[in-house]
C-alpha cells in the first residue's frame, strides 16, 4: 500500500518536503506537484520522479491519483487550498500557518468537523525534533515536578530584507507559541511583546522580547532575534520544581584551532531541522495508513494564530494583550 | 608595609573573610574580629591569628593597629559601622548591601565627599569573579558590538527558611543589578517585578522574572530562584550586535557513570564565588597599599539599593517602577 | 523506478534494517525476507509489507522480483551468500564483516572484479554518520594541516555473554580500522594489541589498547572496552599539524538535578548509530538507481578483515604484527 | 608567626613565585631573592618588597631571616642549592625536576633521611590542581571501582626555539609521570616511547606518544606535543571500572560569533595552573606552620627522574624499557 502525495507550491519549503518524501519516506509515492510557475513546479516533479506537475493546485487535489496533499504555498492561499481538500476528501498537511486570520481557522475547524475524519495536520515540525521530544519526555516523567517559568531563544543569522517585526512575531515566534503548549500542556492566556535595543537597517529592527503567560501563572520569556548575526540558534529551558531540561546544542564536532574550541552553528533553520521535517512527514504517511495522528490539528494552528494575532496587537499597543479563544472552541474544548 | 585589618562581624560572612585574609592574602594582617556574641569573635581571631577580639564593633574601629576595617555585621548595622569608619579616618569594605535603605547610603556618599578621599568599597565581588571579568573584558573589545538584550539567572538550592521574596531581591538579585550596571557601563531606569507559578511552602514563593531597563533601552530579565533545588547556578548571557558571550559552566571534571556524562554544581556560592571574594580582598589591600581602587563605590552601593527598592515596590504594586536617582546625585554624575 | 529489496537473516540487524527500509527510505520496497527460523522471516516481512518470506536464502536471491540483496546473517555465511548474489547479477549490501577470513575475502574481490560491476557494498555505516563525515570534510579542507596522530575509544556499556576477545577486535574495533583509513586516505602498516589491566568475569576481559600504526608514521591508539559499564561511547580525536577535530558529544538535552547538569549516553550502538545505518541505505539504495556508490567496497572488507587477522595474532603473540596485502591486490593497487 | 622566605632564581618561575608569595600568599614574608644577574635579583626583590637581593644562592640561604627556601634556578644546580637549605636545616620547595640525575636525587634523599626531617618538597603543583584534585577524590570514593586504564595529552601551543626531544620528557611530561602515580597510587614499572609522524623544523620535532605501565597492569597513553599550534590543552581521562572521569574543560567564557560557539585555550602554562602554584605555595607555607605536608617529597622527585630517564632511554632504543629503583629505595619501601 503505497499513498500518493501531492505537493502545492514549488518553492524553498515545496522543494525540500518533495526531496525529502521522494528520498527518505518509505510508503509513499509523490504524484504531481503544482505552482503557478510552470517551470518550477516541472522541475521539482522531475527531480523527484513525479508524473506530474500543474499550474493550478485546485486541478492538482483533483488528480485521482492524490490522496494526500501538502500545503507548502504562500500564507494566504492555505485556507482555501485545504478547504478544497476537505472537500475532495483528501488529507492534508499544510505549512504553518494553517491560515494568517482567525477567521479561516475557524472556517477550517468547523470544515473539518463536518467531515466527521481528522483530515488536517498543522506543519508544526519541532514536535518531531528529538531535542524536545527528548525534553516531552523528561517532563512528563515527572522526575521534575511541575513546569514554573521557561526561557526561549529564537535566532536567526539574517532576516530577509522585506521581513517585518509582524513577520518575526506569525512566522518565527509562532513554532515558539506551538512547542510550549504541547511541552506542558497548559494554554496561553495572555502576551506582552516588548521591545528592546535593537539593531538593523530596513523594516524589521530586532531583538523582541515576548512574555507569554499561560496556565497556573507559567512564564515563558521567548527572545526574537531575526538579525542575530552568528547563525541559527534555537534555545529552551524549562525551569521545574526539582530541576531544569534545556536543549543540548547538537554539534557534529569540535575543532580545536588557533586558539579556541568550537563548534559551528547551521546558518538557517534546515541544518537544525532536517530530521524534524523529516519525521514530521514520515509520522504524517504513517498516520495515513493507520498509525496515531500525533502532529499538531487544527486546533493547534488556530491557537498559533491566535497568540499570534494577540502578540501583534500588544506590538503595537504596548500593552499586555489577552487571549481568547472564540467560544465555540472553548465549548468544544470544555 | 603590611595593613592591619578588623573585621567587624563573626558569622559566615566575616569568619570566611578572615580565613581568605590570613591564608590566601599578601601584605596584610588581621588585626582583631569583633561580634556580640564573644564566644564566636574569640574564634575567629584565634582561628586566623588576630591579637585581639572585641563584642562592640566601634572598639575595634578605635584600635590603633587596625588600619583598615572589613564590615561584615547585619544590614542594618552597615550605615553605622561605616560611618564610624569614615569618622576615624580608616577605609572600610563594606559587605553588601552599603545600606538597606536609599536615605543612609545618601548619608554615607555625603560623609565620604566630606572627606575628600575615596574611602568605601562595597562588597559587589562579581566584579572579581574571572568569568565576568572575561565578559566585560569581551563586550570591551568591541568584536560584538552594542549590548541589545540580556538574560540572567540567579539560583540557589534552598532558601533559608526566614527568606522572604523582599530578601531575594534586596540580598540575592542585588548582586545582578551592580553587575549588569558594571558590565555594560549603562543605568537602570526601570524595574518590573512579575511573578511566575512558584513552588515552596514558607514565606518565600519563588520563582521570579524581573525585567530591569537600563538606558538605550537595553532590557535585562533576571530569573531569581531560591528553591531551585538542583543547586546553585548563576547564569548570565549578554546578546550583542554582533553574537553573545555567555558565563561557561565550570566543572573540575566530567564523570560518566550509569548512563550519564555529568558535571556537579556547587551547594552555595562559595563553591562558585570563592575565587571572586579572595580576588575581591587581594584588589582591596592592593588599593590600600597605592594601587588603584576598582571595586564598587559608595554610589554603586547607592545604586544597588535604590535598584532593589523599586523592584521591591513593582513585587507589591505588579506595576512597572521608575528607578529615580536622588537630585544631588544626578547633578553630581553630570 | 522502485527498486525491490531482499534480506537475508531477521535477526536485529537484518529486523532493523527491514524496518528502517520500508519506513525512512524512498524508492524502494522490501519484497523478501529470509531467515532458517520461518516464523522469524514471516514477522519481518509481514511487519514491512514484504510479499514473501523464504527458510533458504539461496531462495531470496533467485526471486525475480529481488533486485538488490541485503546479507544480514551470521558471519560464516556471508561469503556465499554474496558470491550467490554476484552470480545472480545482483548488488548486495553485506554487513560487516565481509568475511571473516581474508581468503573468502580475495575470492569476493576476485568474482566482483570477473563481473566487471562495481556489486559489493559492505555495511561499514560510520561513513555516513553526519559526525565522522564532518571530521572527514575539516580534514578535507586542510585547514588543520596533516594528521599526525589520533586518539579512538570504542565502549559498550555491556558485552554479551557469549562475547570473546577475538570478537571485540573482529566485530567491534573492525569499525575503527575502517574508519581511520577513510578518514585519512592512508593504509594500515602493523598493528600491536596490549593488554592493560581489565575487568570482566567470564570471556571477555577487557579494556584492549590497540596501537594501530599508518602510512606516513601516523599513530592511532583504539581503546576497545565492551564492558565500559556506563553507557555506549564512541570517541575520536585526529591530532593534526595546526589543530584537532573530535566527535561532538551528541545529546538532545542537558538535565540539571540533584546536584548535576547530565547528558545521557544510548545504552548502544542503535542510538548512536541509528541515522548512519539509514543515510548508508539511503546512499546504497540511491546508488542503485545512478547515483555515485559512496560506501565501502569489497576491497575495504578485505582489508578491515586482514588488519582485524593481524590484531588477533597480535593479542596471541604480545607482539606487533604487519599487515601485508595480499600480491594481487597490491599489484591492483599499484 | 610569619615566615620568612628566599628564592633562589628569579627568571620567569622564580619572579612569577615571588609575586604569587608577596600577593596571594598570607602568613609569609618574601626576605630575599638572589640570581647571578644582579639586576634581574634587585628587581624582583624591589617588586615584592623583599628587603635583600644576593647575586649568590648559596649566601641567600645562609641569611639568618630567610626560614625557608624556594629553589627556582637552572635545573642543573637545583641539587647542590637543595643539599646547602639541608644542611643549613632550612625547608626547601625545589622546582620540578628535583634533579636531571638520579644518582644526585639518591644523594637528596639520603641527605634528607640523615636530617630526620621532612624538609624537601618538589613543585610538582598539579597535585593542587583543583581539577586533578576532584578527579583524586572521585577515584577515591570508590564509586567508579578500580582504574584500568587512562589517557593523557600535554599540549604546548610552540614550544621554544632550543627545546630537545629530551626536553619535552624531561620537563613537560614528567609531570604526567608525577600525577598518574599520585592519582592511583601506583608505581610506574615500564615505559615505551612510540614516535609518530611529527611536525616542525627545529630540534624538536613531534607528537611523542608514551605508553606507560603501572602496577596491576594499568596502562597509561599519554601524547606529548610542543609544537599543538592550537593552544596550551591538558586532558586526562581514567577509565575504571564502573565508569571514566575526566579533566573538565575550563573556559571563563562561551563566545558565539562568525558561525561558532567557542571557548579559549590558554597560551600557555600560566593560564591553566595559575591556581595550582598558588595552592601549592599557600599549602607549602602552611606546612611551615605546622599543618599537615601533602606536596610531593623528595622521593617522587627520585621516581619521576628515573621514568623519564626510563622514557629518554626508549626514545632512543625505540624499546620498552623498565623502571627499577636502587635497592636502597625499594628496600626503604618495602
């Protein structure tokens, strides 16, 4: 039994989630990608031995040969692109975000609770990445006690030029805003972005602190830095009763030169993980052919949205910003 | 040319500062040691070769042999003892902090100017510490740019049980607000006190996050962790323009043993700081024997206290608090 | 283009490898498996989707639709298995050993080379581990000058009861000797084992230090410890003229508690090793379909084989022994 | 009670001495320092506030203020200035090596013996190392059962333009020598010099590996390298029994910039054994005053220079070579 997976959008994300479901998934076929740059979408479906390739990602669900779909186009086609899925009856596993607006998450949930099936996985991938599994792990042991405060780092070497302090906070700061309520299990309730000394030229000029509260008065302290300068970091610590679990920092070697003993950073996010997109998809093909669906929902990515809506605001305001989940998921959830 | 020193207070404090000034420092000689409780000021004078010992701390500022005085009393008895100190003419190290409340460390800088010479080193022995040292030593160079953001953790294994949150911050996170101050040569200028879930049972509930402003809007957060359980670990990463330097970890040794490869953490801060406070009084006698002074002043210890002060009215108030420095300081800085 | 897979033995080794196959590889599929214990060979294959499952393993290599072979049965039978798989036209990756003999192992490279196809691929899988691969590259890019001297340590937590001396150096210090020569690009010249004092109750005592000498002078001390009793470790350091590159010492995370900042150790090879076993098949699997063969050949398993012969007469005799190539294959090499 | 000191010598061990004594140092008074170059004496002497200099040791020990002595001159004339602080019955830390010869170092402890006394110490300083130190308490506590086998490096950044072969046994690794005996307590009972392939121009050319036996048939590699390039890195690692301790690795600090995490060697001995030579003169000055000696004595000095005569033999036979005391020694031993 062999799924056969369709891709839309050929871009940076596209092209790595096609090389790495064609070289290192087993189970799965890839059939066609799409994207509205026809050579793009030839090319990636080429180089991993698809049949074939479209414009139009609507005609790409429509092939009969896809039965599962990953979403890796631009934030604002996801919700119509997985709405089009659920509709074909197709799984789908979409790039974070599920969608830029509540609203579409919303319409995305309340869609997928017609169809009666779990149909969609939020591209939530550091919940496959070994580190904090490891750390999952060691919390729910117990052997900690209960979690009171944690501190988190999300470092980037460079941002692009057209990126935003908005685009830091929905696209960077929001695998922050998945990973602890999934480590600890409690929600948010409240954010506060502050802003500090910062550095850079063009739009975005960064470090952001955000303070994001969550249940039973746990903090956590979540540092943005898009122009961090020495290269892709990504830290946590959570500080228990009886101790604390922090990520190791994963280095292949050390090298001892001139003086110094190093080890060398990843400069972006694919050298620190590559393994998560990788077991992330693997869970996912697992999952459609039976094994637990253990990815983020979409649940997970309205509530991403939703801190991360709640976190622009208190950007802008200054101000501590609640957040407050619509009431029909409250009273789904209660 | 070897100094005669008293030192005023038996308890931990005074009787570890004796044992590092008879063993482990040149040029200088311990003179006599004064407590209420004789018994305890008996033997620690014994114990380091002191001639004498006295129950009232002002006896021992008289005695003619003692040139210079260690003030290692409680808090409360700072103001007074240093003062006797500056009246007869004898330079003091006082043990932090200077004072607890702002009205006696303005007292004391206005006695010290009268004298026209400088004569009050407060007890901020990080600033001996070689790993901070490095780190200013770093920032100094300027291969890492501006300061933007930083963050600090201060952990002890266990409270005392008399502890209150108001010690934590006037005796532990004291030693932060100096040692950010000195590292990066920037005042703070406001202080927000924000309470996570805590742990513990008595008087003291902790942890807490406290958000230090200092000018150009460098933010410091400030973990303060009695209970922390593991043991004591003080934590300390200064983000730049440029990348970071972090506090290293030291350890004598690595021991793997079942399934681990683990480093142990000191109980208290002697294990950590041991080398700082007999750099710390090494400098000391060094001043006093004509080499510059560059330890904490009076003002810093002014500072330190005024710092403390709003953090304490931010813990009551959850609100943030101005840092305010008195006028006739202000005016004597610019 | 799905290539279709058969393996011989479903012990662990030939069990993992199944399962690593049908899940973390693409562009293949398991079609049989073959083991002496049926029910053994039934389980692997119906848990991987393979079709079939054969008692005879001359069986496997004779289905039509195996079109690469796996040998992962015991030691002794690796030598004809192979030369079936040659005979059939088929590609084979063998676990290591190739042989335990070097006479089979000159036959194997005799009937590869009649083929006139690069067929044998022999598991040496720390070539594609991400961290030997990346002391490889620092090496590569002569940055550290040239290497002089290095330092292995080969430690498993536990050796089985039935475990030998000889077993150590045939099964566990063969990895080191093929690693030392890939990594270097030099050849092998003698080789003294020397026993040191050692501990164990039944066959094996152990640590072994072997002393491995290279081409060009250069030294490799190889302390071979099956029964290091804290946990599965794998060291290496290479010594060169301007500096020196070590494994990392991997961990997903840093746990403090109880006085202690730990990382823990896989209690075997399985979590260290688990990503070079599946990058190996990954490689292996992709050079079946026309990419470059990037593994070790039939000529490396002759040669970890005769260098594992001269360290066995070494631990005999207490002297060093040589280690001479075959004529033939050095009249080849020539 | 004070105590007077003399140092004989003041080249760059003789004036770092006299510093650490006149600043880090209490209960001890520097008196006198002599050097055949009068100005080189005068300095030192003015620059710690030592009342005489002497261009004579000889007439330097016979001062009636100096109480002890600290031999820190030519290796050469270490036994005859030792033997005249005997007979004057003057206390004496003699710089490592007591003596190039074992016949004079034979003559050292008769003469010693003679006096009744302990009265010679040798600088060997790592044994108040407190990272040699936690690894001798951790061997102690038994929790890692017996040592088996253990690994060492000596690593200089460029050693001197007239260093020898000879030299970097005689005066960088015998203090390996030194410390692995102190560690175990076990004695050293055969040596084997293996050269490696090795760098550099001048007389001095290496890696040298050593492969030290001691007794109950624990072995001991050590890598001796003047010519490191990278920096000044010391690193040992006992494996026993039930697990391995190893020398932390100290750094003040983590810089991360460019790409890379880092820590800093030391350029050279000073920055790593600073504190072990101040332990060492604050331990040596206490046993003057009556606690307890724990220095190494005369005998390891005896012992250390026969190794490494035992080691210079190897390196030129290219044999194993053993280590027998005079039967005088053993016989005093037995």
């Amino acid at each position: 039994m062999t799924i056969g997976i369709g891709i839309i959008g050929a871009g940076i994300m596209g092209a790595d989630q096609a090389r790495t479901l064609a070289t290192h998934v087993g189970g799965t076929k890839l059939i066609a990608v799409s994207d509205p740059d026809e050579a793009r979408a030839s090319n990636v479906a080429r180089a991993n031995e698809a049949a074939r390739h479209y414009t139009d990602g609507f005609a790409l669900i429509e092939d009969a040969a896809v039965e599962a779909v990953i979403v890796a186009s631009p934030d604002d086609t996801h919700a119509r692109m997985v709405l089009a899925c659920l509709r074909a009856g197709k799984p789908v596993l979409c790039e974070k975000p599920l969608a830029p607006t509540v609203a579409e998450c919303l319409e995305l949930i309340a869609a997928e609770q017609r169809s009666g099936r779990h149909m969609i996985q939020v591209g939530f991938m550091r919940r496959f990445d070994p580190a904090y599994a490891a750390m999952h792990e060691t919390l729910s042991s117990g052997r900690l006690g209960r979690p009171l405060l944690m501190h988190c780092a999300h470092r980037n070497a460079k941002a692009p030029a057209f990126f935003t302090p908005e685009m830091s906070i929905a696209n960077a700061a929001v695998h922050e805003f998945d990973i602890v309520r999934w480590l600890m299990g409690l929600e948010a309730v409240a954010v506060t972005a502050i802003r500090s000394a910062r550095k850079g030229e063009g739009t975005l000029r960064d470090p952001i602190l955000l303070l994001l509260e969550l249940e039973n008065g746990v903090l956590v302290d979540i540092e943005i830095f898009m122009n961090a300068a020495y290269g892709y970091d990504i830290r946590a610590e959570l500080v228990c009763e009886n101790g604390t679990v922090e990520l190791g920092r994963p280095a292949p070697n050390l090298v001892r030169h001139a003086g110094e003993e190093a080890r060398t950073f990843p400069s972006d996010w694919r050298g620190r993980f590559n393994d998560a997109y990788r077991l992330q998809l693997q869970a996912w093909i697992g999952s459609l052919r039976g094994k637990p669906q253990n990815g983020a929902g979409a649940l997970d990515g309205y509530i991403a949205t939703l801190i991360a809506q709640a976190a622009l605001r208190s950007l802008a305001s200054g101000a501590r910003e609640e957040i407050a989940p619509d009431a029909s998921i409250a009273a789904s959830a209660a």
